[in-house]
C-alpha cells in the first residue's frame, strides 16, 4: 500500500496511529514522533511524507 494513502486514511480518521505505524513498518513511538516533526515542520508536505518515513526508523 502507498505510504501516503496510509498517512491520509490516519488524518482522515480512517484507521488509528497504531494501525497507520504497522502498515507502515514502525512502532507507534516513531510513527508518533515522525507526526509531531511533520506538525512543528509546516513547510513539509504529503510529498515529503515518503522519504521521512523511509528514515524514521534509522
């Protein structure tokens, strides 16, 4: 599945923060700091989404 349907369907209250890290391969931890950096970060953009998680676990 593409990484930015997952965030999508998370911000659209499709699926829980749980559901969102497991598909997207991480622990709810990262995935809940990944979402706090995007948030303090507004000049980042769904577009930058798939690389930052690429990332978020190393």
């Amino acid at each position: 599945m593409d990484k930015q349907t997952v965030i999508a369907a998370y911000r659209q209250g499709l699926i829980n923060i749980r559901q969102c890290a497991q598909i997207l391969g991480l622990d709810t931890f990262q995935m809940e700091r990944m979402l706090d950096q995007f948030k303090s970060q507004p000049e980042m953009t769904d577009q930058d989404l798939p690389a930052a998680i690429l990332t978020a676990g190393k």
